[in-house]
C-alpha cells in the first residue's frame, strides 16, 4: 500500500510541476506579447503628460497615483501566481498515514 501512495505521489507531484509551469508559462508569455509593449508606451505617454502639469502638488498627486495603480496591478498578478501555486498541493513520500516504523520491521522480517 504504501508503494502506491508513494508513486500517485510522484505522479501528482510530476503533474503539478507541469500545470503550474505551463500557468506561468502562459502568463509570462501573455505579458511579453500582448502587455508589455501597450503598458510602455501607456506609462510614457502618461509620464509625459504628468510632466507637463506646471502646479507640483497635481503632478506629485498624479505620479503618486500612477504609481500607487502600477504597484496594485504588480500585486495582483503576482497573487494570481500564487493562486495557481497554492491550489497544486505537493506531497511528499512520509504525507501519507502508513506505519514506517511497522513498514521497516516487515522489511526486515522478509
């Protein structure tokens, strides 16, 4: 019994690495192709416009929100990561509830 808990838990183990690599994958690529290129060219021209404000306390506010909405958008990414790491649980060899101690001594006698 305890050789098939320890080979479904490589098997999930071996599947789990596969789905969240191919979840970071795919959001990566997402990022390279489609984002990166419309968010550059978005900050700079924002950038550009918060630069021409002449009152300090408006550019300052701006910038200030700018940057307090790119930071939101990091952390919500990243928890999207996180998310599809936490919702494939890994096993390890000694998670299941089978006697090891009771398994070596059977061992032994055989």
């Amino acid at each position: 019994m305890h050789n098939i808990h320890i080979a479904y838990f490589n098997e999930k183990n071996i599947y789990s690495d596969v789905v969240y690599g191919d979840i970071t994958n795919l959001a990566s690529v997402f990022y390279v192709q489609k984002i990166k290129p419309t968010a550059e060219a978005y900050y700079y021209d924002v950038i550009r416009h918060i630069a021409l404000i002449s009152d300090l306390e408006v550019r300052d506010e701006k910038a200030m929100l700018l940057n307090a909405n790119i930071k939101f958008n990091i952390y919500v990414e990243l928890s999207n990561v996180m998310i599809a790491f936490g919702t494939l649980k890994y096993n390890e060899e000694w998670d299941c509830d089978c006697d090891m101690e009771a398994l070596m001594a059977q061992r032994a006698i055989e």
